[in-house]
C-alpha cells in the first residue's frame, strides 16, 4: 500500500504512543477457538495493529498469545477487540483494543 493509499487516521484521538514491533502473534475469534499466526505490527498500552492472512469483523473479541522480545519466555494472554481493518498486499492490517 503506497503512502497516499494509506488511511488518514486522527492521530490526535490516541491516548496511548505506538512503538513498532514486528513479532510472532497467535490469535484466536472465541467462536469457534481455533489459533490462527499473524505478525504484530505496532504496539501501544491501548492496542495492538496485526498483519494477519484472513480477514476479522469489526468487534470480533480475539483471543491473544504472544511474547515481547528480551529474556522472560512467558507468554503475554489477552483479550482484544477488533477496532478496524484494512486490506493490504493480499492480507489485512487488523486494529485491536485490549479488553482486558
């Protein structure tokens, strides 16, 4: 997606600053609970932005397991909700909200 594609998002209305982080992500749709893999994108105390091979609805509560870089191994769990989606590349750019 070229620069002038990209959406125009009000960067104003975060409350939270994004760090880019590009690592493994698995993710369930509660119904049905079958894990998916993806890539985290960016991440933010709010939210998470996902590059994932299928396409979610907005309001779709997933199911997260991921682990952020450094030495602890354990597995970060959580709930989010999906704000926004755009295709790109044959893929989707996938906006979640933590709910938990």
């Amino acid at each position: 997606m070229s620069e002038d594609n990209k959406p125009k998002l009000d960067l104003e209305r975060r409350k939270y600053k994004r760090v880019e982080l590009i690592t493994n992500v698995k993710y369930a749709v509660l119904v049905p609970k079958a894990f998916e893999e993806g890539l985290i994108q960016n991440i933010s105390e709010g939210g998470l932005c996902l590059l994932l091979k299928k396409g979610l609805n907005v309001g779709d509560i997933l199911h997260l397991e991921f682990q952020l870089p450094g030495d602890n191994p354990e597995s970060i769990k959580t709930l989010v909700r999906v704000q926004w989606q755009l295709p790109k590349e044959g893929k989707f750019l996938v906006g979640v909200k933590f709910i938990t």
